[in-house]
C-alpha cells in the first residue's frame, strides 16, 4: 500500500508542480509584445534589405560586364573612384552620456539616432574630429547594442568609455582594464581646454580650437520642458566641475530664432563640421538649420507670435528641429558599418 502511495506521488508531484510554476509565470503586457513584435519585424525588414542590395549589386556587376564584353566602357569607366583622404581637424568631440536616468524609452531611441547621424556626418566630413562618448551604460547601451548588431562597436574614429569624461584629466583607467598600452592609447586632454557647449552658456563661442576638446550633452527632453526652460543639467554641471562653457553664437547670425534654442546633439556636431569646412558661422549655421524650417506657420506660429508679443518666454524645443524619430529609427541601421 505504501509502495503504491508513493507511486501515484511520484506520478502527480511533477504535475502539480508544472501546474503551480505555471500559474505563477505573469502572461507578458501588450507593450512587451508590440515591442516583441516590432523587433521581429526589424529583424525581418533588415533581411529583406540586405537580401535586394545583394540583388542589386550583382544585376550591377552584370550589367557591367556586358558593357565591357560589348566595348561600351571607356578607361575613364573602368578606372576605380579613389576617395579623397579626410584630412582630421585635432580637436575633440565629447559627447557626455550622463544623463540616462532622466530620459524616456522614447527619448533614449531618439538620442541613439542621434548618435548614428553624429557618427555618420563625422565619417563623411572633409576634416573630421575625433569623437569621444562617454558614460555609456543603461538604457543607452542597451539601445545601441539592440541596434544593428551593435555595429557602434566598428565605428571609425570613434571611442566608447563606460567612465565619465573626467578621466580625460585624471590618467586612470576603469576596473579590470589596469595595463599600461590601455592607458596609453585612450584619449587625454588638459581641463583647462576643455569646452562644455551648452545653451545656457554667457560666453559666445568665437571659434573652434584643434587643441580644444568639447562636449556636448548627449540628453533629449521633449516632454516635460515645452513651455518653462529647461533646467541647467549641462551648465550646472560644467560649472561645479570647473570646466569653461560656451554656446554657438546662434542669436548673432540667427536673429529672428526664438531666445532659447536647444538643438540636437548631431545638429550641434554638424554645424561643428560645416564650420571647419567653411570657417564661416553663419553658413555652417544655415547649412544646418535653413531659415524656413522655422517659419511660423498655423497655429503653432499664433500661439508664439502672441507670447512673444506678451513677453513670454519662447522655447525652441528639440521636436521642433530635429528630423523624424520613426524615420532616424529606421535609418540607423543603414550606411554606417565599415
């Protein structure tokens, strides 16, 4: 009878025991399987693409070789396109990851887009800077390694650091990364040429320095600050660090701009980049920002006429200047792997 007792036992127990985990497992939230969804979606669309530029490639070949073979191809056809060697400019850019916690999932997507257009305008440019991004953890990281098989691992003439930009001055390396050719080849730069470009800056940046670094404040807020100012994140921080700040002499060659004008982080690299091109504020300024992409227009241009008529306080939001999430979404696998 015992024997039979522990039978059934040992029969119903793993049972009882698939029935009890199973009850205890939560069934995932619709938000969870949207996003499960758009991922596989991703996934799908990148293999898809890769599969019709592979395509495309050898329809190319093909089509050439058949010129060739009919003598349709001149020598000036047939000789390979050399790119033009980008000369670097020497300063460096710091883009300053430090703000992960007061960002949004949302807000997180559209700085790791931002990132990917920096990344993409510093490859292409004739002088390029030497781009730095620190204080790369969190939501972020996660971001960047979901995107495109973290392909920012391979990009050109870019460093990732986990630590702050404070170790540009203080010659240490992170936990686990003690060797002298690490310490030798990571980046280094004085505290007194470092530059911290923020908006809320009193200082109006001149010129750019080879021997300078600058930092910009990889943050995104678009939510919560649309009508009263943001707050100081950059300054307030830059100041207590004891690093100079400076701002882009928007308001000297942009007069009919709002007072406040926050931009994107490529924004601000890009109109860097077209200043070392053209040493010239005002076309680096409008080649990144054309005057009628703040024309007022509709509502949106009666509510601002009235407040700034009123007095008020006009803030130029980041939704107002920076090209579509969804799109930058879409574009940031694309183009960017070596």
């Amino acid at each position: 009878m015992a024997s039979a007792t522990n039978s059934i036992s040992d029969t119903l127990t793993p049972t009882i025991l698939d029935h009890i985990e199973d009850s205890t497992t939560l069934p995932p939230s619709k938000s969870a399987l949207k996003k499960a969804r758009r991922r596989e979606h991703l996934a799908a669309s990148k293999l898809e693409k890769r599969a019709r530029e592979k395509e495309a490639k050898k329809e190319k070949k093909r089509i050439r070789s058949e010129k060739r073979a009919a003598g349709e191809l001149d020598s000036e056809d047939e000789r390979p396109k050399k790119k033009l060697k980008s000369l670097e400019f020497g300063a460096r850019v710091v883009i300053d990851l430090d703000f992960d916690d007061k960002m949004s999932e949302k807000e997180i997507s559209s700085l790791g887009s931002q990132l990917t257009y920096t990344y993409s305008a510093n490859r292409n440019a004739g002088f390029p800077f030497q781009v730095l991004n620190t204080s790369l953890k969190g939501k972020i990281l996660a971001r960047l390694e979901f995107v495109g098989d973290a392909s920012y691992k391979r990009w050109s003439n870019t460093e990732w650091w986990s630590e702050s930009y404070e170790g540009l001055w203080n010659a240490q390396l992170p936990e686990g990364e003690a060797s002298t050719s690490n310490l030798m080849s990571r980046s280094k730069a004085s505290k007194e040429s470092i530059v911290y470009l923020t908006a809320d800056s009193e200082v109006e940046l001149e010129t750019l320095s080879p021997e300078e670094t600058y930092i910009l404040g990889g943050i995104v807020d678009r939510n919560r600050y649309k009508v009263v100012p943001v707050a100081n994140l950059c300054f307030d921080k830059a100041t207590e660090q004891g690093i100079r700040t400076a701002r882009l002499p928007i308001g000297k060659y942009m007069e009919n701009l709002p007072t406040r004008k926050v931009l994107t982080v490529n924004q601000v690299f890009e109109i860097m980049i077209h200043w070392v091109e053209t040493r010239d504020w005002e076309k680096a300024l409008y080649a990144v920002m054309p005057k009628r992409k703040f024309e007022e227009v509709g509502k949106k241009a009666s509510k601002r006429a009235k407040k700034k008529e009123a007095g008020g306080t006009l803030v130029l939001n980041a939704d107002d200047v920076e090209d579509n999430d969804e799109e930058a979404e879409g574009a940031q696998e694309a183009e960017l792997e070596e």
